[in-house]
C-alpha cells in the first residue's frame, strides 16, 4: 500500500533519494536497453511491438512484462517521497503504450501476445501469466494512489475481468505456478472495494491443493513445456500439495510461499478469518522459528531460491549472503498484514508506523 507519510533522517533520507535520483533512472535506461554493457532487457520494446507501434519479436523470459511492473511501482512510491513531473510524464507514456499492448478481451501479456498466442492459459505451471498481472495490478493502484490517475488501473480491471471471465467456481480450475495475482487482486480491492476480485483472490487461494495433482495434469494434456525442467510432481516447490488449511510447514520456493502467505493474511485481516488466521500464524512460526537466518532472510538455498529442512541454515557466505530479496522484502509486507489483523479494526487501511513504504519495493 502507499502512504502519504514522510520519514526524514540521515539514514532513510539518504536511501530514498539514492533510489529516486540514481536507481529509477538507470533502470529505466536498462528497461529501454541504453546502457552498455547491460544484458539486453527488451521489456519496453515487447510492449511497443505487442501494441503494433513497432516491428519486431519478442525477446527475454516469458516474465519479462514483470519487470516494467516493478518499476512502474517503484516510480510510484518514489512521486510519493520525491515528486517528479518529467519522470511522472516518462510513466505516464509508458503506461499509454501497455494500455495499446492489451488485447480486446482484456488479456495483456506480450509473450503470449507476441510469440505463442495459440498457448495462452494452457500453461500455469510455467508460463507466469498470473504472475505478471499480479505484478502489473499492484503498480497500477501504486500509480493511481500515488498520482491519482487511473489509466493503469482500468488496463488492469479489464485484465482481471478477463481472468475471472476465465477460472473459478463453474469455470475452467486454476491456479497460478507462481503466486503473486492473490496479492494484486486484493490491491485491487482496497483501491476500488469491488468484492469481485477479493473473492477471487479467495479462490486462487483455496483451489491450491486441493488437486495436488492438478500442475501433472495440465501438463500431460498440454504436451509441451516451456522451461522443460520444471517437475510437476514437486507440488511442494509450488505450495500445491495440500489446501492453505493443512499446511504448517513453510517448503519450496521462498518467493511463491510468502506472496502467498501475504495474501493469506490480507485476506484474513479483511474478512476476519480466524481459521485462515490461524494458517497464518501456524506457517509464520514455523518460518520464524524454524527456517530464518538472524539477519532475516529465508530462502537458505540458492538450489530452487527455497526453503530446507527445519534449522538447517548454512552459515556460509554463499547461503547467507544468497537469501532471496524479494522474500525477505514480501516477509516484512506479510507482518504488516499480520499485525493489521491482530488490530481487528475493519476500517483500518494503515499499518503500523514501521511499516510504512518508505523506499519502495525491491522485487
């Protein structure tokens, strides 16, 4: 969430205007492929081909469009602390061209769009198509709650009414082989208090694993890969080999576990879910406890980016240094959530003063 607070001190102060003068920037360049030296990016340019205002083919990993999410969040939180009226124009046109990008159904996505559009949604497991619209959701309600413009926002109420079109209750079964929509769709909520897509956050939340089986058969009546090594009977890589309700053990990829476990707890905290609460709390304790380094970080392996056994946390430079950052940032927005539920307070939209934005994300 962005909030309109301000810390100014000698040591946050400095963070912000590093990331808001010399980090946003470059990206941008490397996301536009300016710099030299950089690998190739390519992800604004999938989005300018994907919208027919350039030839060309696709280039990157099927998760590319993710990156300009990020960074559109990023910019977001950034207009917030250090307003910016060039940089603000610079999201703004970019935001034009993803709005061009979306298809008349409302799908975005410029892999599928691009290279393979007679394989959209047959590839859940691999291909990060919910992914990348929950990634592009969450920069969309930064950027409208950051600059009050809603054009993102819009694309991606479009993109969600096409994902709802699709999966659910009587629909085609579904779930994402990376979570993250759970979390975009419950922003969505908060900005627009449609109850359409908290419920559809609840869905995807409690399809997983019901069907733990259910990656080994989309990929058997698929018959094609993307990756090619991914194993669909891993179900614990993904979180998909028991419902939220049975799990108490934090297992697999560090990433997917805790933003599912976020949206577990924004979810709980909205609804005042004492049993999905308390799903929260079992797999928090045993991340906390159990499976984190002093300095935080959880994801001890750098062999899946995962979790291991319980207390086996290496102390070697490799494995401490490696702790994935983008699970130890979701880790700290998943205590916001926690705490949020523990005030039991149905208005409350603001964390606790510690855990305020304050540089933006980092994913």
């Amino acid at each position: 969430m962005c909030i309109r607070d301000s810390i100014k001190d000698d040591f946050w102060s400095e963070k912000q205007n590093l990331i808001a003068e010399v980090v946003i920037p470059f990206q941008e360049k490397v996301l536009n492929d300016e710099v030299e030296g950089v690998e190739k990016s390519h992800a604004l340019a999938n989005f300018r081909i994907a919208a027919g205002l350039e030839k060309g083919e696709f280039y990157g990993m099927v998760f590319q469009d993710s990156d300009v999410a990020k960074w559109l969040e990023g910019v977001a939180y950034s207009l917030v602390i250090k307003p910016d009226a060039a940089l603000e124009q610079r999201a703004d046109d970019i935001i034009d061209i993803i709005a061009k990008a979306q298809q008349p159904d409302g799908y975005l996505n410029t892999f599928f769009t691009i290279k393979e559009p007679e394989h959209r949604w047959q590839n859940l497991l691999e291909c990060h198509e919910l992914y990348c619209a929950g990634h592009m959701m969450e920069a969309a309600v930064a950027y409208y709650e950051a600059t009050g413009k809603d054009k993102l926002l819009g694309v991606m109420e479009r993109m969600a009414q096409h994902i709802m079109n699709r999966f659910g209750e009587d629909k085609i079964p579904g779930i994402p082989g990376h979570q993250e929509v759970e979390i975009g769709l419950m922003r969505m909520y908060h900005a627009t208090g449609k109850e359409a897509y908290k419920d559809m956050a609840r869905y995807f939340l409690e399809e997983r694993g019901k069907n733990p089986n259910f990656f080994k058969e989309e990929t058997e009546r698929r018959g094609w890969t993307h990756f090619g090594n991914m194993i669909p009977d891993d179900t614990k890589y993904n979180q998909s080999h028991a419902t939220i309700y049975e799990q108490d053990e934090a297992v697999g990829h560090s990433v997917r576990a805790v933003y599912m476990y976020t949206a577990m707890a924004d979810l709980a905290a909205e609804d005042h879910d004492e049993k999905l609460f308390a799903a929260c709390r079992r797999l928090w304790e045993n991340m906390t406890q159990k499976k984190m380094f002093i300095t935080g970080g959880i994801g001890s392996t750098v062999e899946g980016e995962a979790f291991t056994k319980e207390y086996e946390l290496p102390n070697d430079m490799n494995s401490v240094s490696y702790t994935h950052l983008r699970a130890h940032e979701t880790r700290h927005d998943l205590v916001c959530r926690l705490l949020l539920e523990k005030k039991k307070k149905p208005t409350l939209r603001k964390p606790p003063h510690h855990c305020v934005q304050i540089t933006g994300k980092i994913n």
